[in-house]
C-alpha cells in the first residue's frame, strides 16, 4: 500500500501541556525494541532524563517496524503523531518523499543552535540517511547488518572444529551434513530471509539488487535480483530444505530463538541480535563474517546496514524541537556510542565510538563482535553502498511470500524471484508516479 500523509495544521498536532510553571516539556518517541534491546532504549531515555529537567523523553512500544509505521500513518492523519519515530531502513525512501511530514534532522539542529556534523558518523551509515543535496534526513540510532552465529559446543560434538567458522556456503553446507549425521534436528536456520539472503547477498557478491545504483539514483530504478547468481544460492538454499540442512523459521527475528534455544547449530541474522544470544544462550557461540560463493570475483565486498533510524515528525513547537535537539546530542556522545555497540551488537554508528571500543580491548576479550564493523569499513561499490527504494516495506513482503513458495515447494527459485521481480516492479513504478 502506498502512504499518503496529509497535511496537518501545527496547532492541531500538539497536545496540550499541564499548567506546571515548571514542568519538563515532554517528548514521545515511538520504538520497535523488544527484550533486552528494548530494555536498553528505556534506559537510555530514563539517562536522559535524569541528566537534565528541561526535557522529558517518554519511549512507547507501538510494535514491529512495520506496524509502527503504519501506527504513525493514523497518527499523523489524526493530528497525534509522536514527536520521533523509529523507522526501519526499508522505510527510508517512503520518509523521505513523505513532503511536510518530517523535519530533517539537519533542520532540527540548526533551529535548535545544537553543534551537528555529520562527517562523524560512520560513512555506510551517514550515507545511507541522507538526501541527494548532502544533508541528513534522519538521526542514525540502530544500525546493524548480517553475520554468522554458530554453536560452538554443537560444532564439537559433532566432530568440526569448534574455533574455526565455516567461510563459504559449500562450508556451511558441510557442516550443516555434520549436525544433521550427528542427530540434531535444526543445522541451520536465518532470520530476515530478504535482508540477508537477497539484499545483503546482493551487496556482499557485488551484484545488482536494483537498477540505479539501487534506488540511490531515482526513482526509476527497477528490480534486478533474478539473476543467475541469486537464483543458484535460493535453489541451493531449497535443496537444503528438502535434505534437512537448512530449517525455515519465520520472516523477521524469530528464528534468532530456535539458535539460542539451542535448537538449531548455525544462525544468519542481525549483528544486533547478539544482545538476546548473549543474554539467553546456554552454550558457547562464536560470531563470524556472512558466507559466500568463492567463485564469484570480487566476493565478499562488504554488506550493508539493517536497523533503524529515527526521524523527527512535523508540526511541533519550537521548544519541543529543542527537546529533540539535546537528546540527539545526547545520543551522540561518544561515550554512550561505544556502550551502546558493545551491548547491543549494533554497529559503532561514529568513528570515534568505534575507536574507543578498540583501545578499551573490547573486540580481544569478546571475539566475533567487531565482525559487523569489519564487513561495513571497506570501500564501497555502486552495487553495494545499500538499497533505496520506494514502497521498499511492501517489496520485502513480495520477496518473503515468494521465498516461502520456494521453500513449501510450491515454486521452482527461478520462478519465485522472476514472480517478485514483476510484482516489486510494479510498486517501484506506482511510487515512482505518485512522486514525481
């Protein structure tokens, strides 16, 4: 479904404040963390808070990515829209062409006279969130992208070396053999099966997920991940289903539970997912970089950015804006950067946050979770600098009931990704006309 925000009167999107002389002025920001991840956002609005009386930040669950976006659709139509709002990477495009529904994050600062450099920030992540004339367009919170758990103690018993992580995908298919001979039910399962094995694969083995540099070069780009190379790895991938390698477990993180459940022995799926790993498993687990086809030139390049970001929603007052202007300072320390990355598993989103994580020993005493920074700092390509496209949410729906007609048998790979292929272009090219 495409988005239509309408306009609305600033007066009529404010709600009224309590008559207290002094009374903080309160800020509403709606959030999609669940468990220990949204544990951590509670704690960093309550940090917040206790460190000055101005501004009070109250965060809201409003559910999935998804759902809080659609929440925030009412909202905005209804004249309550919260004041931030967490969206999902996907999202991007949509709220960026959303005219006269968010402020640019650059605006926000500038109004507020609060200090705001954008070069600080990693460049995958800064590049992803800002506009073709250079400036940022959302505050970069969550950014995560895809790498390999797996089951240390699993590995062991089944005869594989528990220290060394399998490399490619003819490796995870070996290993995947080697549980499955050894009586485990579950080798290998993944979450966000179109971020991970269709758009970070894409950018991984330096291949076109869409025309124009993946949506950053119009809104006329199309839909290119049909390609021999990607319908090989999803009928490898199928064939895997059929033999007991691969178990299919759902579209966004819920497979993340069957790993550190212990159920199933390997896992691809967020760096960010590190956090609840951390928290629930019972067994020694390692993370390594996202398997690839070794006979692809030029692979692994790098893989690109998942999470969130979060935008400011138009039509508040002045001071409110300001309120939003000290926590995005406050978000930004550098501090609080490196706790949060090495808490969470989500990437160091600055420099220097990623610099004081490395001269603190963190990446020595916790092997693995500087993985996620490795496939993120090298140079990339106009095949993998990430995707940006229109009515991005409802293509990665296509993608996810097309792999699931694979892996039911329902569909031959060729035939599934030919199918999302037309049926994404057809939303690229309803958004393209409802923007131009």
């Amino acid at each position: 479904m495409q988005f239509n925000w309408k306009p609305v009167l600033a007066a009529g999107v404010v709600a009224a404040f309590a008559g207290q002389a002094h009374a903080a002025t309160e800020i509403t920001w709606w959030h999609s963390m669940t468990g220990a991840l949204g544990e951590r956002v509670a704690g960093l609005a309550d940090q917040f808070n206790k460190s000055q009386s101005e501004y009070k930040v109250n965060p809201v669950f409003k559910g999935s990515y998804d759902e809080a976006m659609a929440a925030a659709v009412a909202a905005y139509r209804a004249g309550n829209a919260p004041h931030l709002l967490q969206v999902f990477e996907v999202g991007t495009a949509t709220m960026m062409y959303s005219k006269g529904a968010v402020v640019p994050v650059a605006d926000v600062m500038k109004a507020a006279g609060e200090k705001f450099d954008a070069s600080v920030y990693v460049p995958a992540v800064a590049g992803y969130y800002t506009s073709p004339k250079g400036a940022m367009v959302s505050f970069p919170f969550n950014s995560s992208t895809t790498v390999f758990y797996y089951n240390k103690d699993m590995f062991e018993k089944a005869g594989l070396d528990p220290n060394k992580a399998p490399a490619t995908w003819q490796e995870v298919l070996t290993a995947a053999a080697k549980l499955k001979a050894n009586g485990e039910k579950c080798a290998y399962t993944t979450g966000w099966q179109s971020w991970v094995h269709m758009e970070n694969f894409s950018a991984w083995h330096n291949v076109e997920f869409a025309s124009k540099n993946n949506g950053f070069g119009g809104l006329d780009a199309r839909l290119k991940f049909n390609s021999p190379l990607h319908v090989r790895h999803i009928e490898n991938m199928a064939n895997w289903a059929k033999q007991g390698y691969f178990t299919y477990g759902g579209r966004k993180n819920e497979p993340e539970a069957k790993f550190f459940s212990g159920e199933c022995g390997m896992l691809t799926s967020s760096s960010a997912a590190y956090a609840n790993i951390a928290k629930n498993a019972k067994f020694k687990f390692a993370v390594s970089a996202l398997p690839y086809y070794a006979d692809v030139a030029g692979a692994p390049q790098n893989t690109i950015i998942g999470g969130a970001s979060l935008w400011a929603m138009s039509g508040k007052k002045p001071e409110e804006y300001k309120g939003v202007a000290k926590f995005f300072k406050f978000l930004s320390q550098p501090e609080l950067q490196a706790k949060w990355h090495q808490e969470t598993g989500y990437l160091p989103l600055t420099t220097a946050a990623y610099d004081m994580t490395k001269k603190s020993g963190f990446y020595e005493k916790t092997p693995g979770t500087d993985v996620s920074v490795q496939q993120m700092i090298v140079k990339t390509t106009d095949k993998s600098r990430g995707i940006r496209l229109g009515n991005f949410v409802q293509i990665r729906t296509v993608i996810d009931e097309e792999l699931e007609n694979v892996w039911n048998g329902k569909k031959s790979a060729k035939e599934a990704l030919d199918t999302a292929v037309k049926r994404g272009d057809e939303l690229l090219a309803r958004f393209e006309k409802a923007n131009k």
